[in-house]
C-alpha cells in the first residue's frame, strides 16, 4: 500500500466520504471532519508526525516524557 494513503490528511477526506456514503447528516459529517482536522492540527503544532502508524507511538512517548518530567 502506497503510505501516501496513511496520512492523516487523507484519512480524514476517506472518513468524510464514508460519512456521506453512509448518509449521516451533513452537520454530523462536519462536525466529525472538525474534530479530526483540530487533532491534526494538534499534532502539527506539536511537532509530531501524521502519519497513521506514527501517531500513537509518538504521542505516547510525549505522553511517558511529560510524566516524567
């Protein structure tokens, strides 16, 4: 699988479709979409990477270090 199809931009534009797909509201679809763009938006910011696999061992290392600290 090309790891193109892993990044979190491209999840979130799948999941949204699939929303429409499933006819779940419209409002309901965006309010989803929000959600997951602000968590990308997070993870950018934080300097973590979007990349599917990479997200919970990143973020649970953060997680372990902020503990620690």
């Amino acid at each position: 699988m090309n790891n193109t199809y892993l990044e979190l931009n491209t999840l979130i534009a799948g999941f949204r479709l699939s929303c429409q797909t499933e006819a779940k509201s419209p409002v309901t679809t965006e309010w989803y979409e929000s959600s997951l763009k602000r968590f990308r938006r997070y993870l950018v910011d934080s300097q973590m990477p979007t990349h599917l696999f990479s997200i919970d061992r990143s973020i649970g290392s953060r997680s372990r270090s902020s503990i620690c600290a």
